[in-house]
C-alpha cells in the first residue's frame, strides 16, 4: 500500500537541513562552502522529487504554492546545474522552505487522519 504522507515527511526532513544551514552561516560563508551549496542542491532536488510523489488533489488544495516551479528547480539542479547560482538557492534555503513547510504541515494535518 503507497503512504502518501512519506513525501510531506521527506520535504520536512529536508527543509529542517536547509534551516539548519540558514541557521549557522551567512550567505557570503555559504557560497564560498562547496560542500553546503551541494548539500542544499541535494536538499533542494529531495524536495522537487518529493512533491512529484504527492497526490494532485493534495497540491490543487494549495493552489498559491509554485508546485511547477518547486519541480522545475529539481531538473535545473540535475541538468543544468553549472547554471544555479547560489543566490537562487539562498532563496530557496532563506525565504521559501520556510513558506513550503507552513504548506507541508497544513497537509500532513488535515491527510493523517485520512491515511489508513
């Protein structure tokens, strides 16, 4: 049987990283770090993956939230990625993830119950 929820708890999973990395650096340390701007790419591509495993009905109840565009970045890191800029991926890390995971937890409340 498929758990529809284990996306919703992978995103969260991969923002608290993104939160963390916005916690403990600037963006100036964060891209001059290799290592966390492959780690938030990382993060970031989870993320895009997982809202593809998350059901239509479940994203249309969110229709304010750039699902095209959170799918979109997981391609461009995977196939374009000389052409991300860190800049982009600060955004991500500082500005979105915190409205994506307010989204997420709106969904894994009101789905738990629903899920067998």
């Amino acid at each position: 049987m498929k758990d529809d929820l284990i996306p919703l708890r992978d995103i969260l999973k991969e923002i608290e990283f993104l939160h963390s990395v916005r916690d403990r650096t600037t963006f100036e340390s964060f891209k001059a770090s290799s290592s966390d701007v492959r780690a938030a790419s990382y993060s970031i591509m989870v993320i895009s993956e997982a809202v593809r495993r998350i059901p239509a009905e479940w994203l249309d109840e969110h229709p304010a939230t750039p699902w095209h565009a959170i799918r979109t970045i997981g391609n461009k890191l995977r196939h374009e990625y000389q052409r991300i800029s860190e800049i982009i991926l600060w955004g991500v890390i500082t500005i979105h993830s915190a409205t994506l995971k307010a989204t997420v937890e709106d969904m894994l409340a009101k789905h738990t119950n629903q899920n067998p």
